[in-house]
C-alpha cells in the first residue's frame, strides 16, 4: 500500500455540486450582485474527511500524519447558514462521499 502525508492543521470548506444548484435555486430572487461564497459553513479537517472515506470504503488509508497544513476562516452568507441549518457536519460530509463515488 501506498502511504500519503496528511497535513494535521490544514482544513478545507466543501460542498456538493448538486447543493450549488440548489441554493441557487432556492435564492435566486434575492441574490444582490455581490460575490458570495457557497460552501457548507463548517471546515473539515482532512483528518475528518480521509476517516469518511475510510468509513465509506471500509479501507484504511496508510498516511503520516506531519505538523503542517493551514486553516482559514471564509465569510458564509446568513443564507447558507439558513440553508445548511438541519445538516450536521458528520451526515453532511457522508452525504457528499456518498454523492461522490
């Protein structure tokens, strides 16, 4: 097998292509000419997303875990935060991994 490097500190914004088109969708009326960013308004570690797919392929990743990586923050729309309310992160990054393979 083989082994990756997993960036400890580094986290990532996500979200399924098929939640863009809904938000859309669903706001598109009241979307001003601004630039937004859609994405589910939690971060994942990567350590939480290789441990979904681990989940989801009952497969272990080989990896090393190294002290690097980075996080930052984005600047969700209260629109997003309505839209995502009745998801929590576990079930929402199934969904995606689900979604996704």
């Amino acid at each position: 097998e083989e082994k990756f490097n997993l960036h400890q500190n580094a986290t990532r914004y996500l979200i399924h292509v098929d939640d863009i088109f809904d938000v859309f969708n669903h706001y598109k009326e009241t979307f001003e000419n601004k630039i937004i960013n859609i994405a589910y308004p939690q971060r994942f570690s990567l350590l939480e997303i290789v441990a979904g797919l681990e989940n989801y392929l009952n497969q272990k990743a080989f990896y090393t875990l190294i002290n690097e990586g980075d996080s930052y923050q984005v600047e969700i729309e209260n629109i997003l935060l309505e839209f995502f309310t009745f998801q929590n992160k576990e079930t929402y990054l199934k969904k995606i991994i689900q979604k996704s393979l």
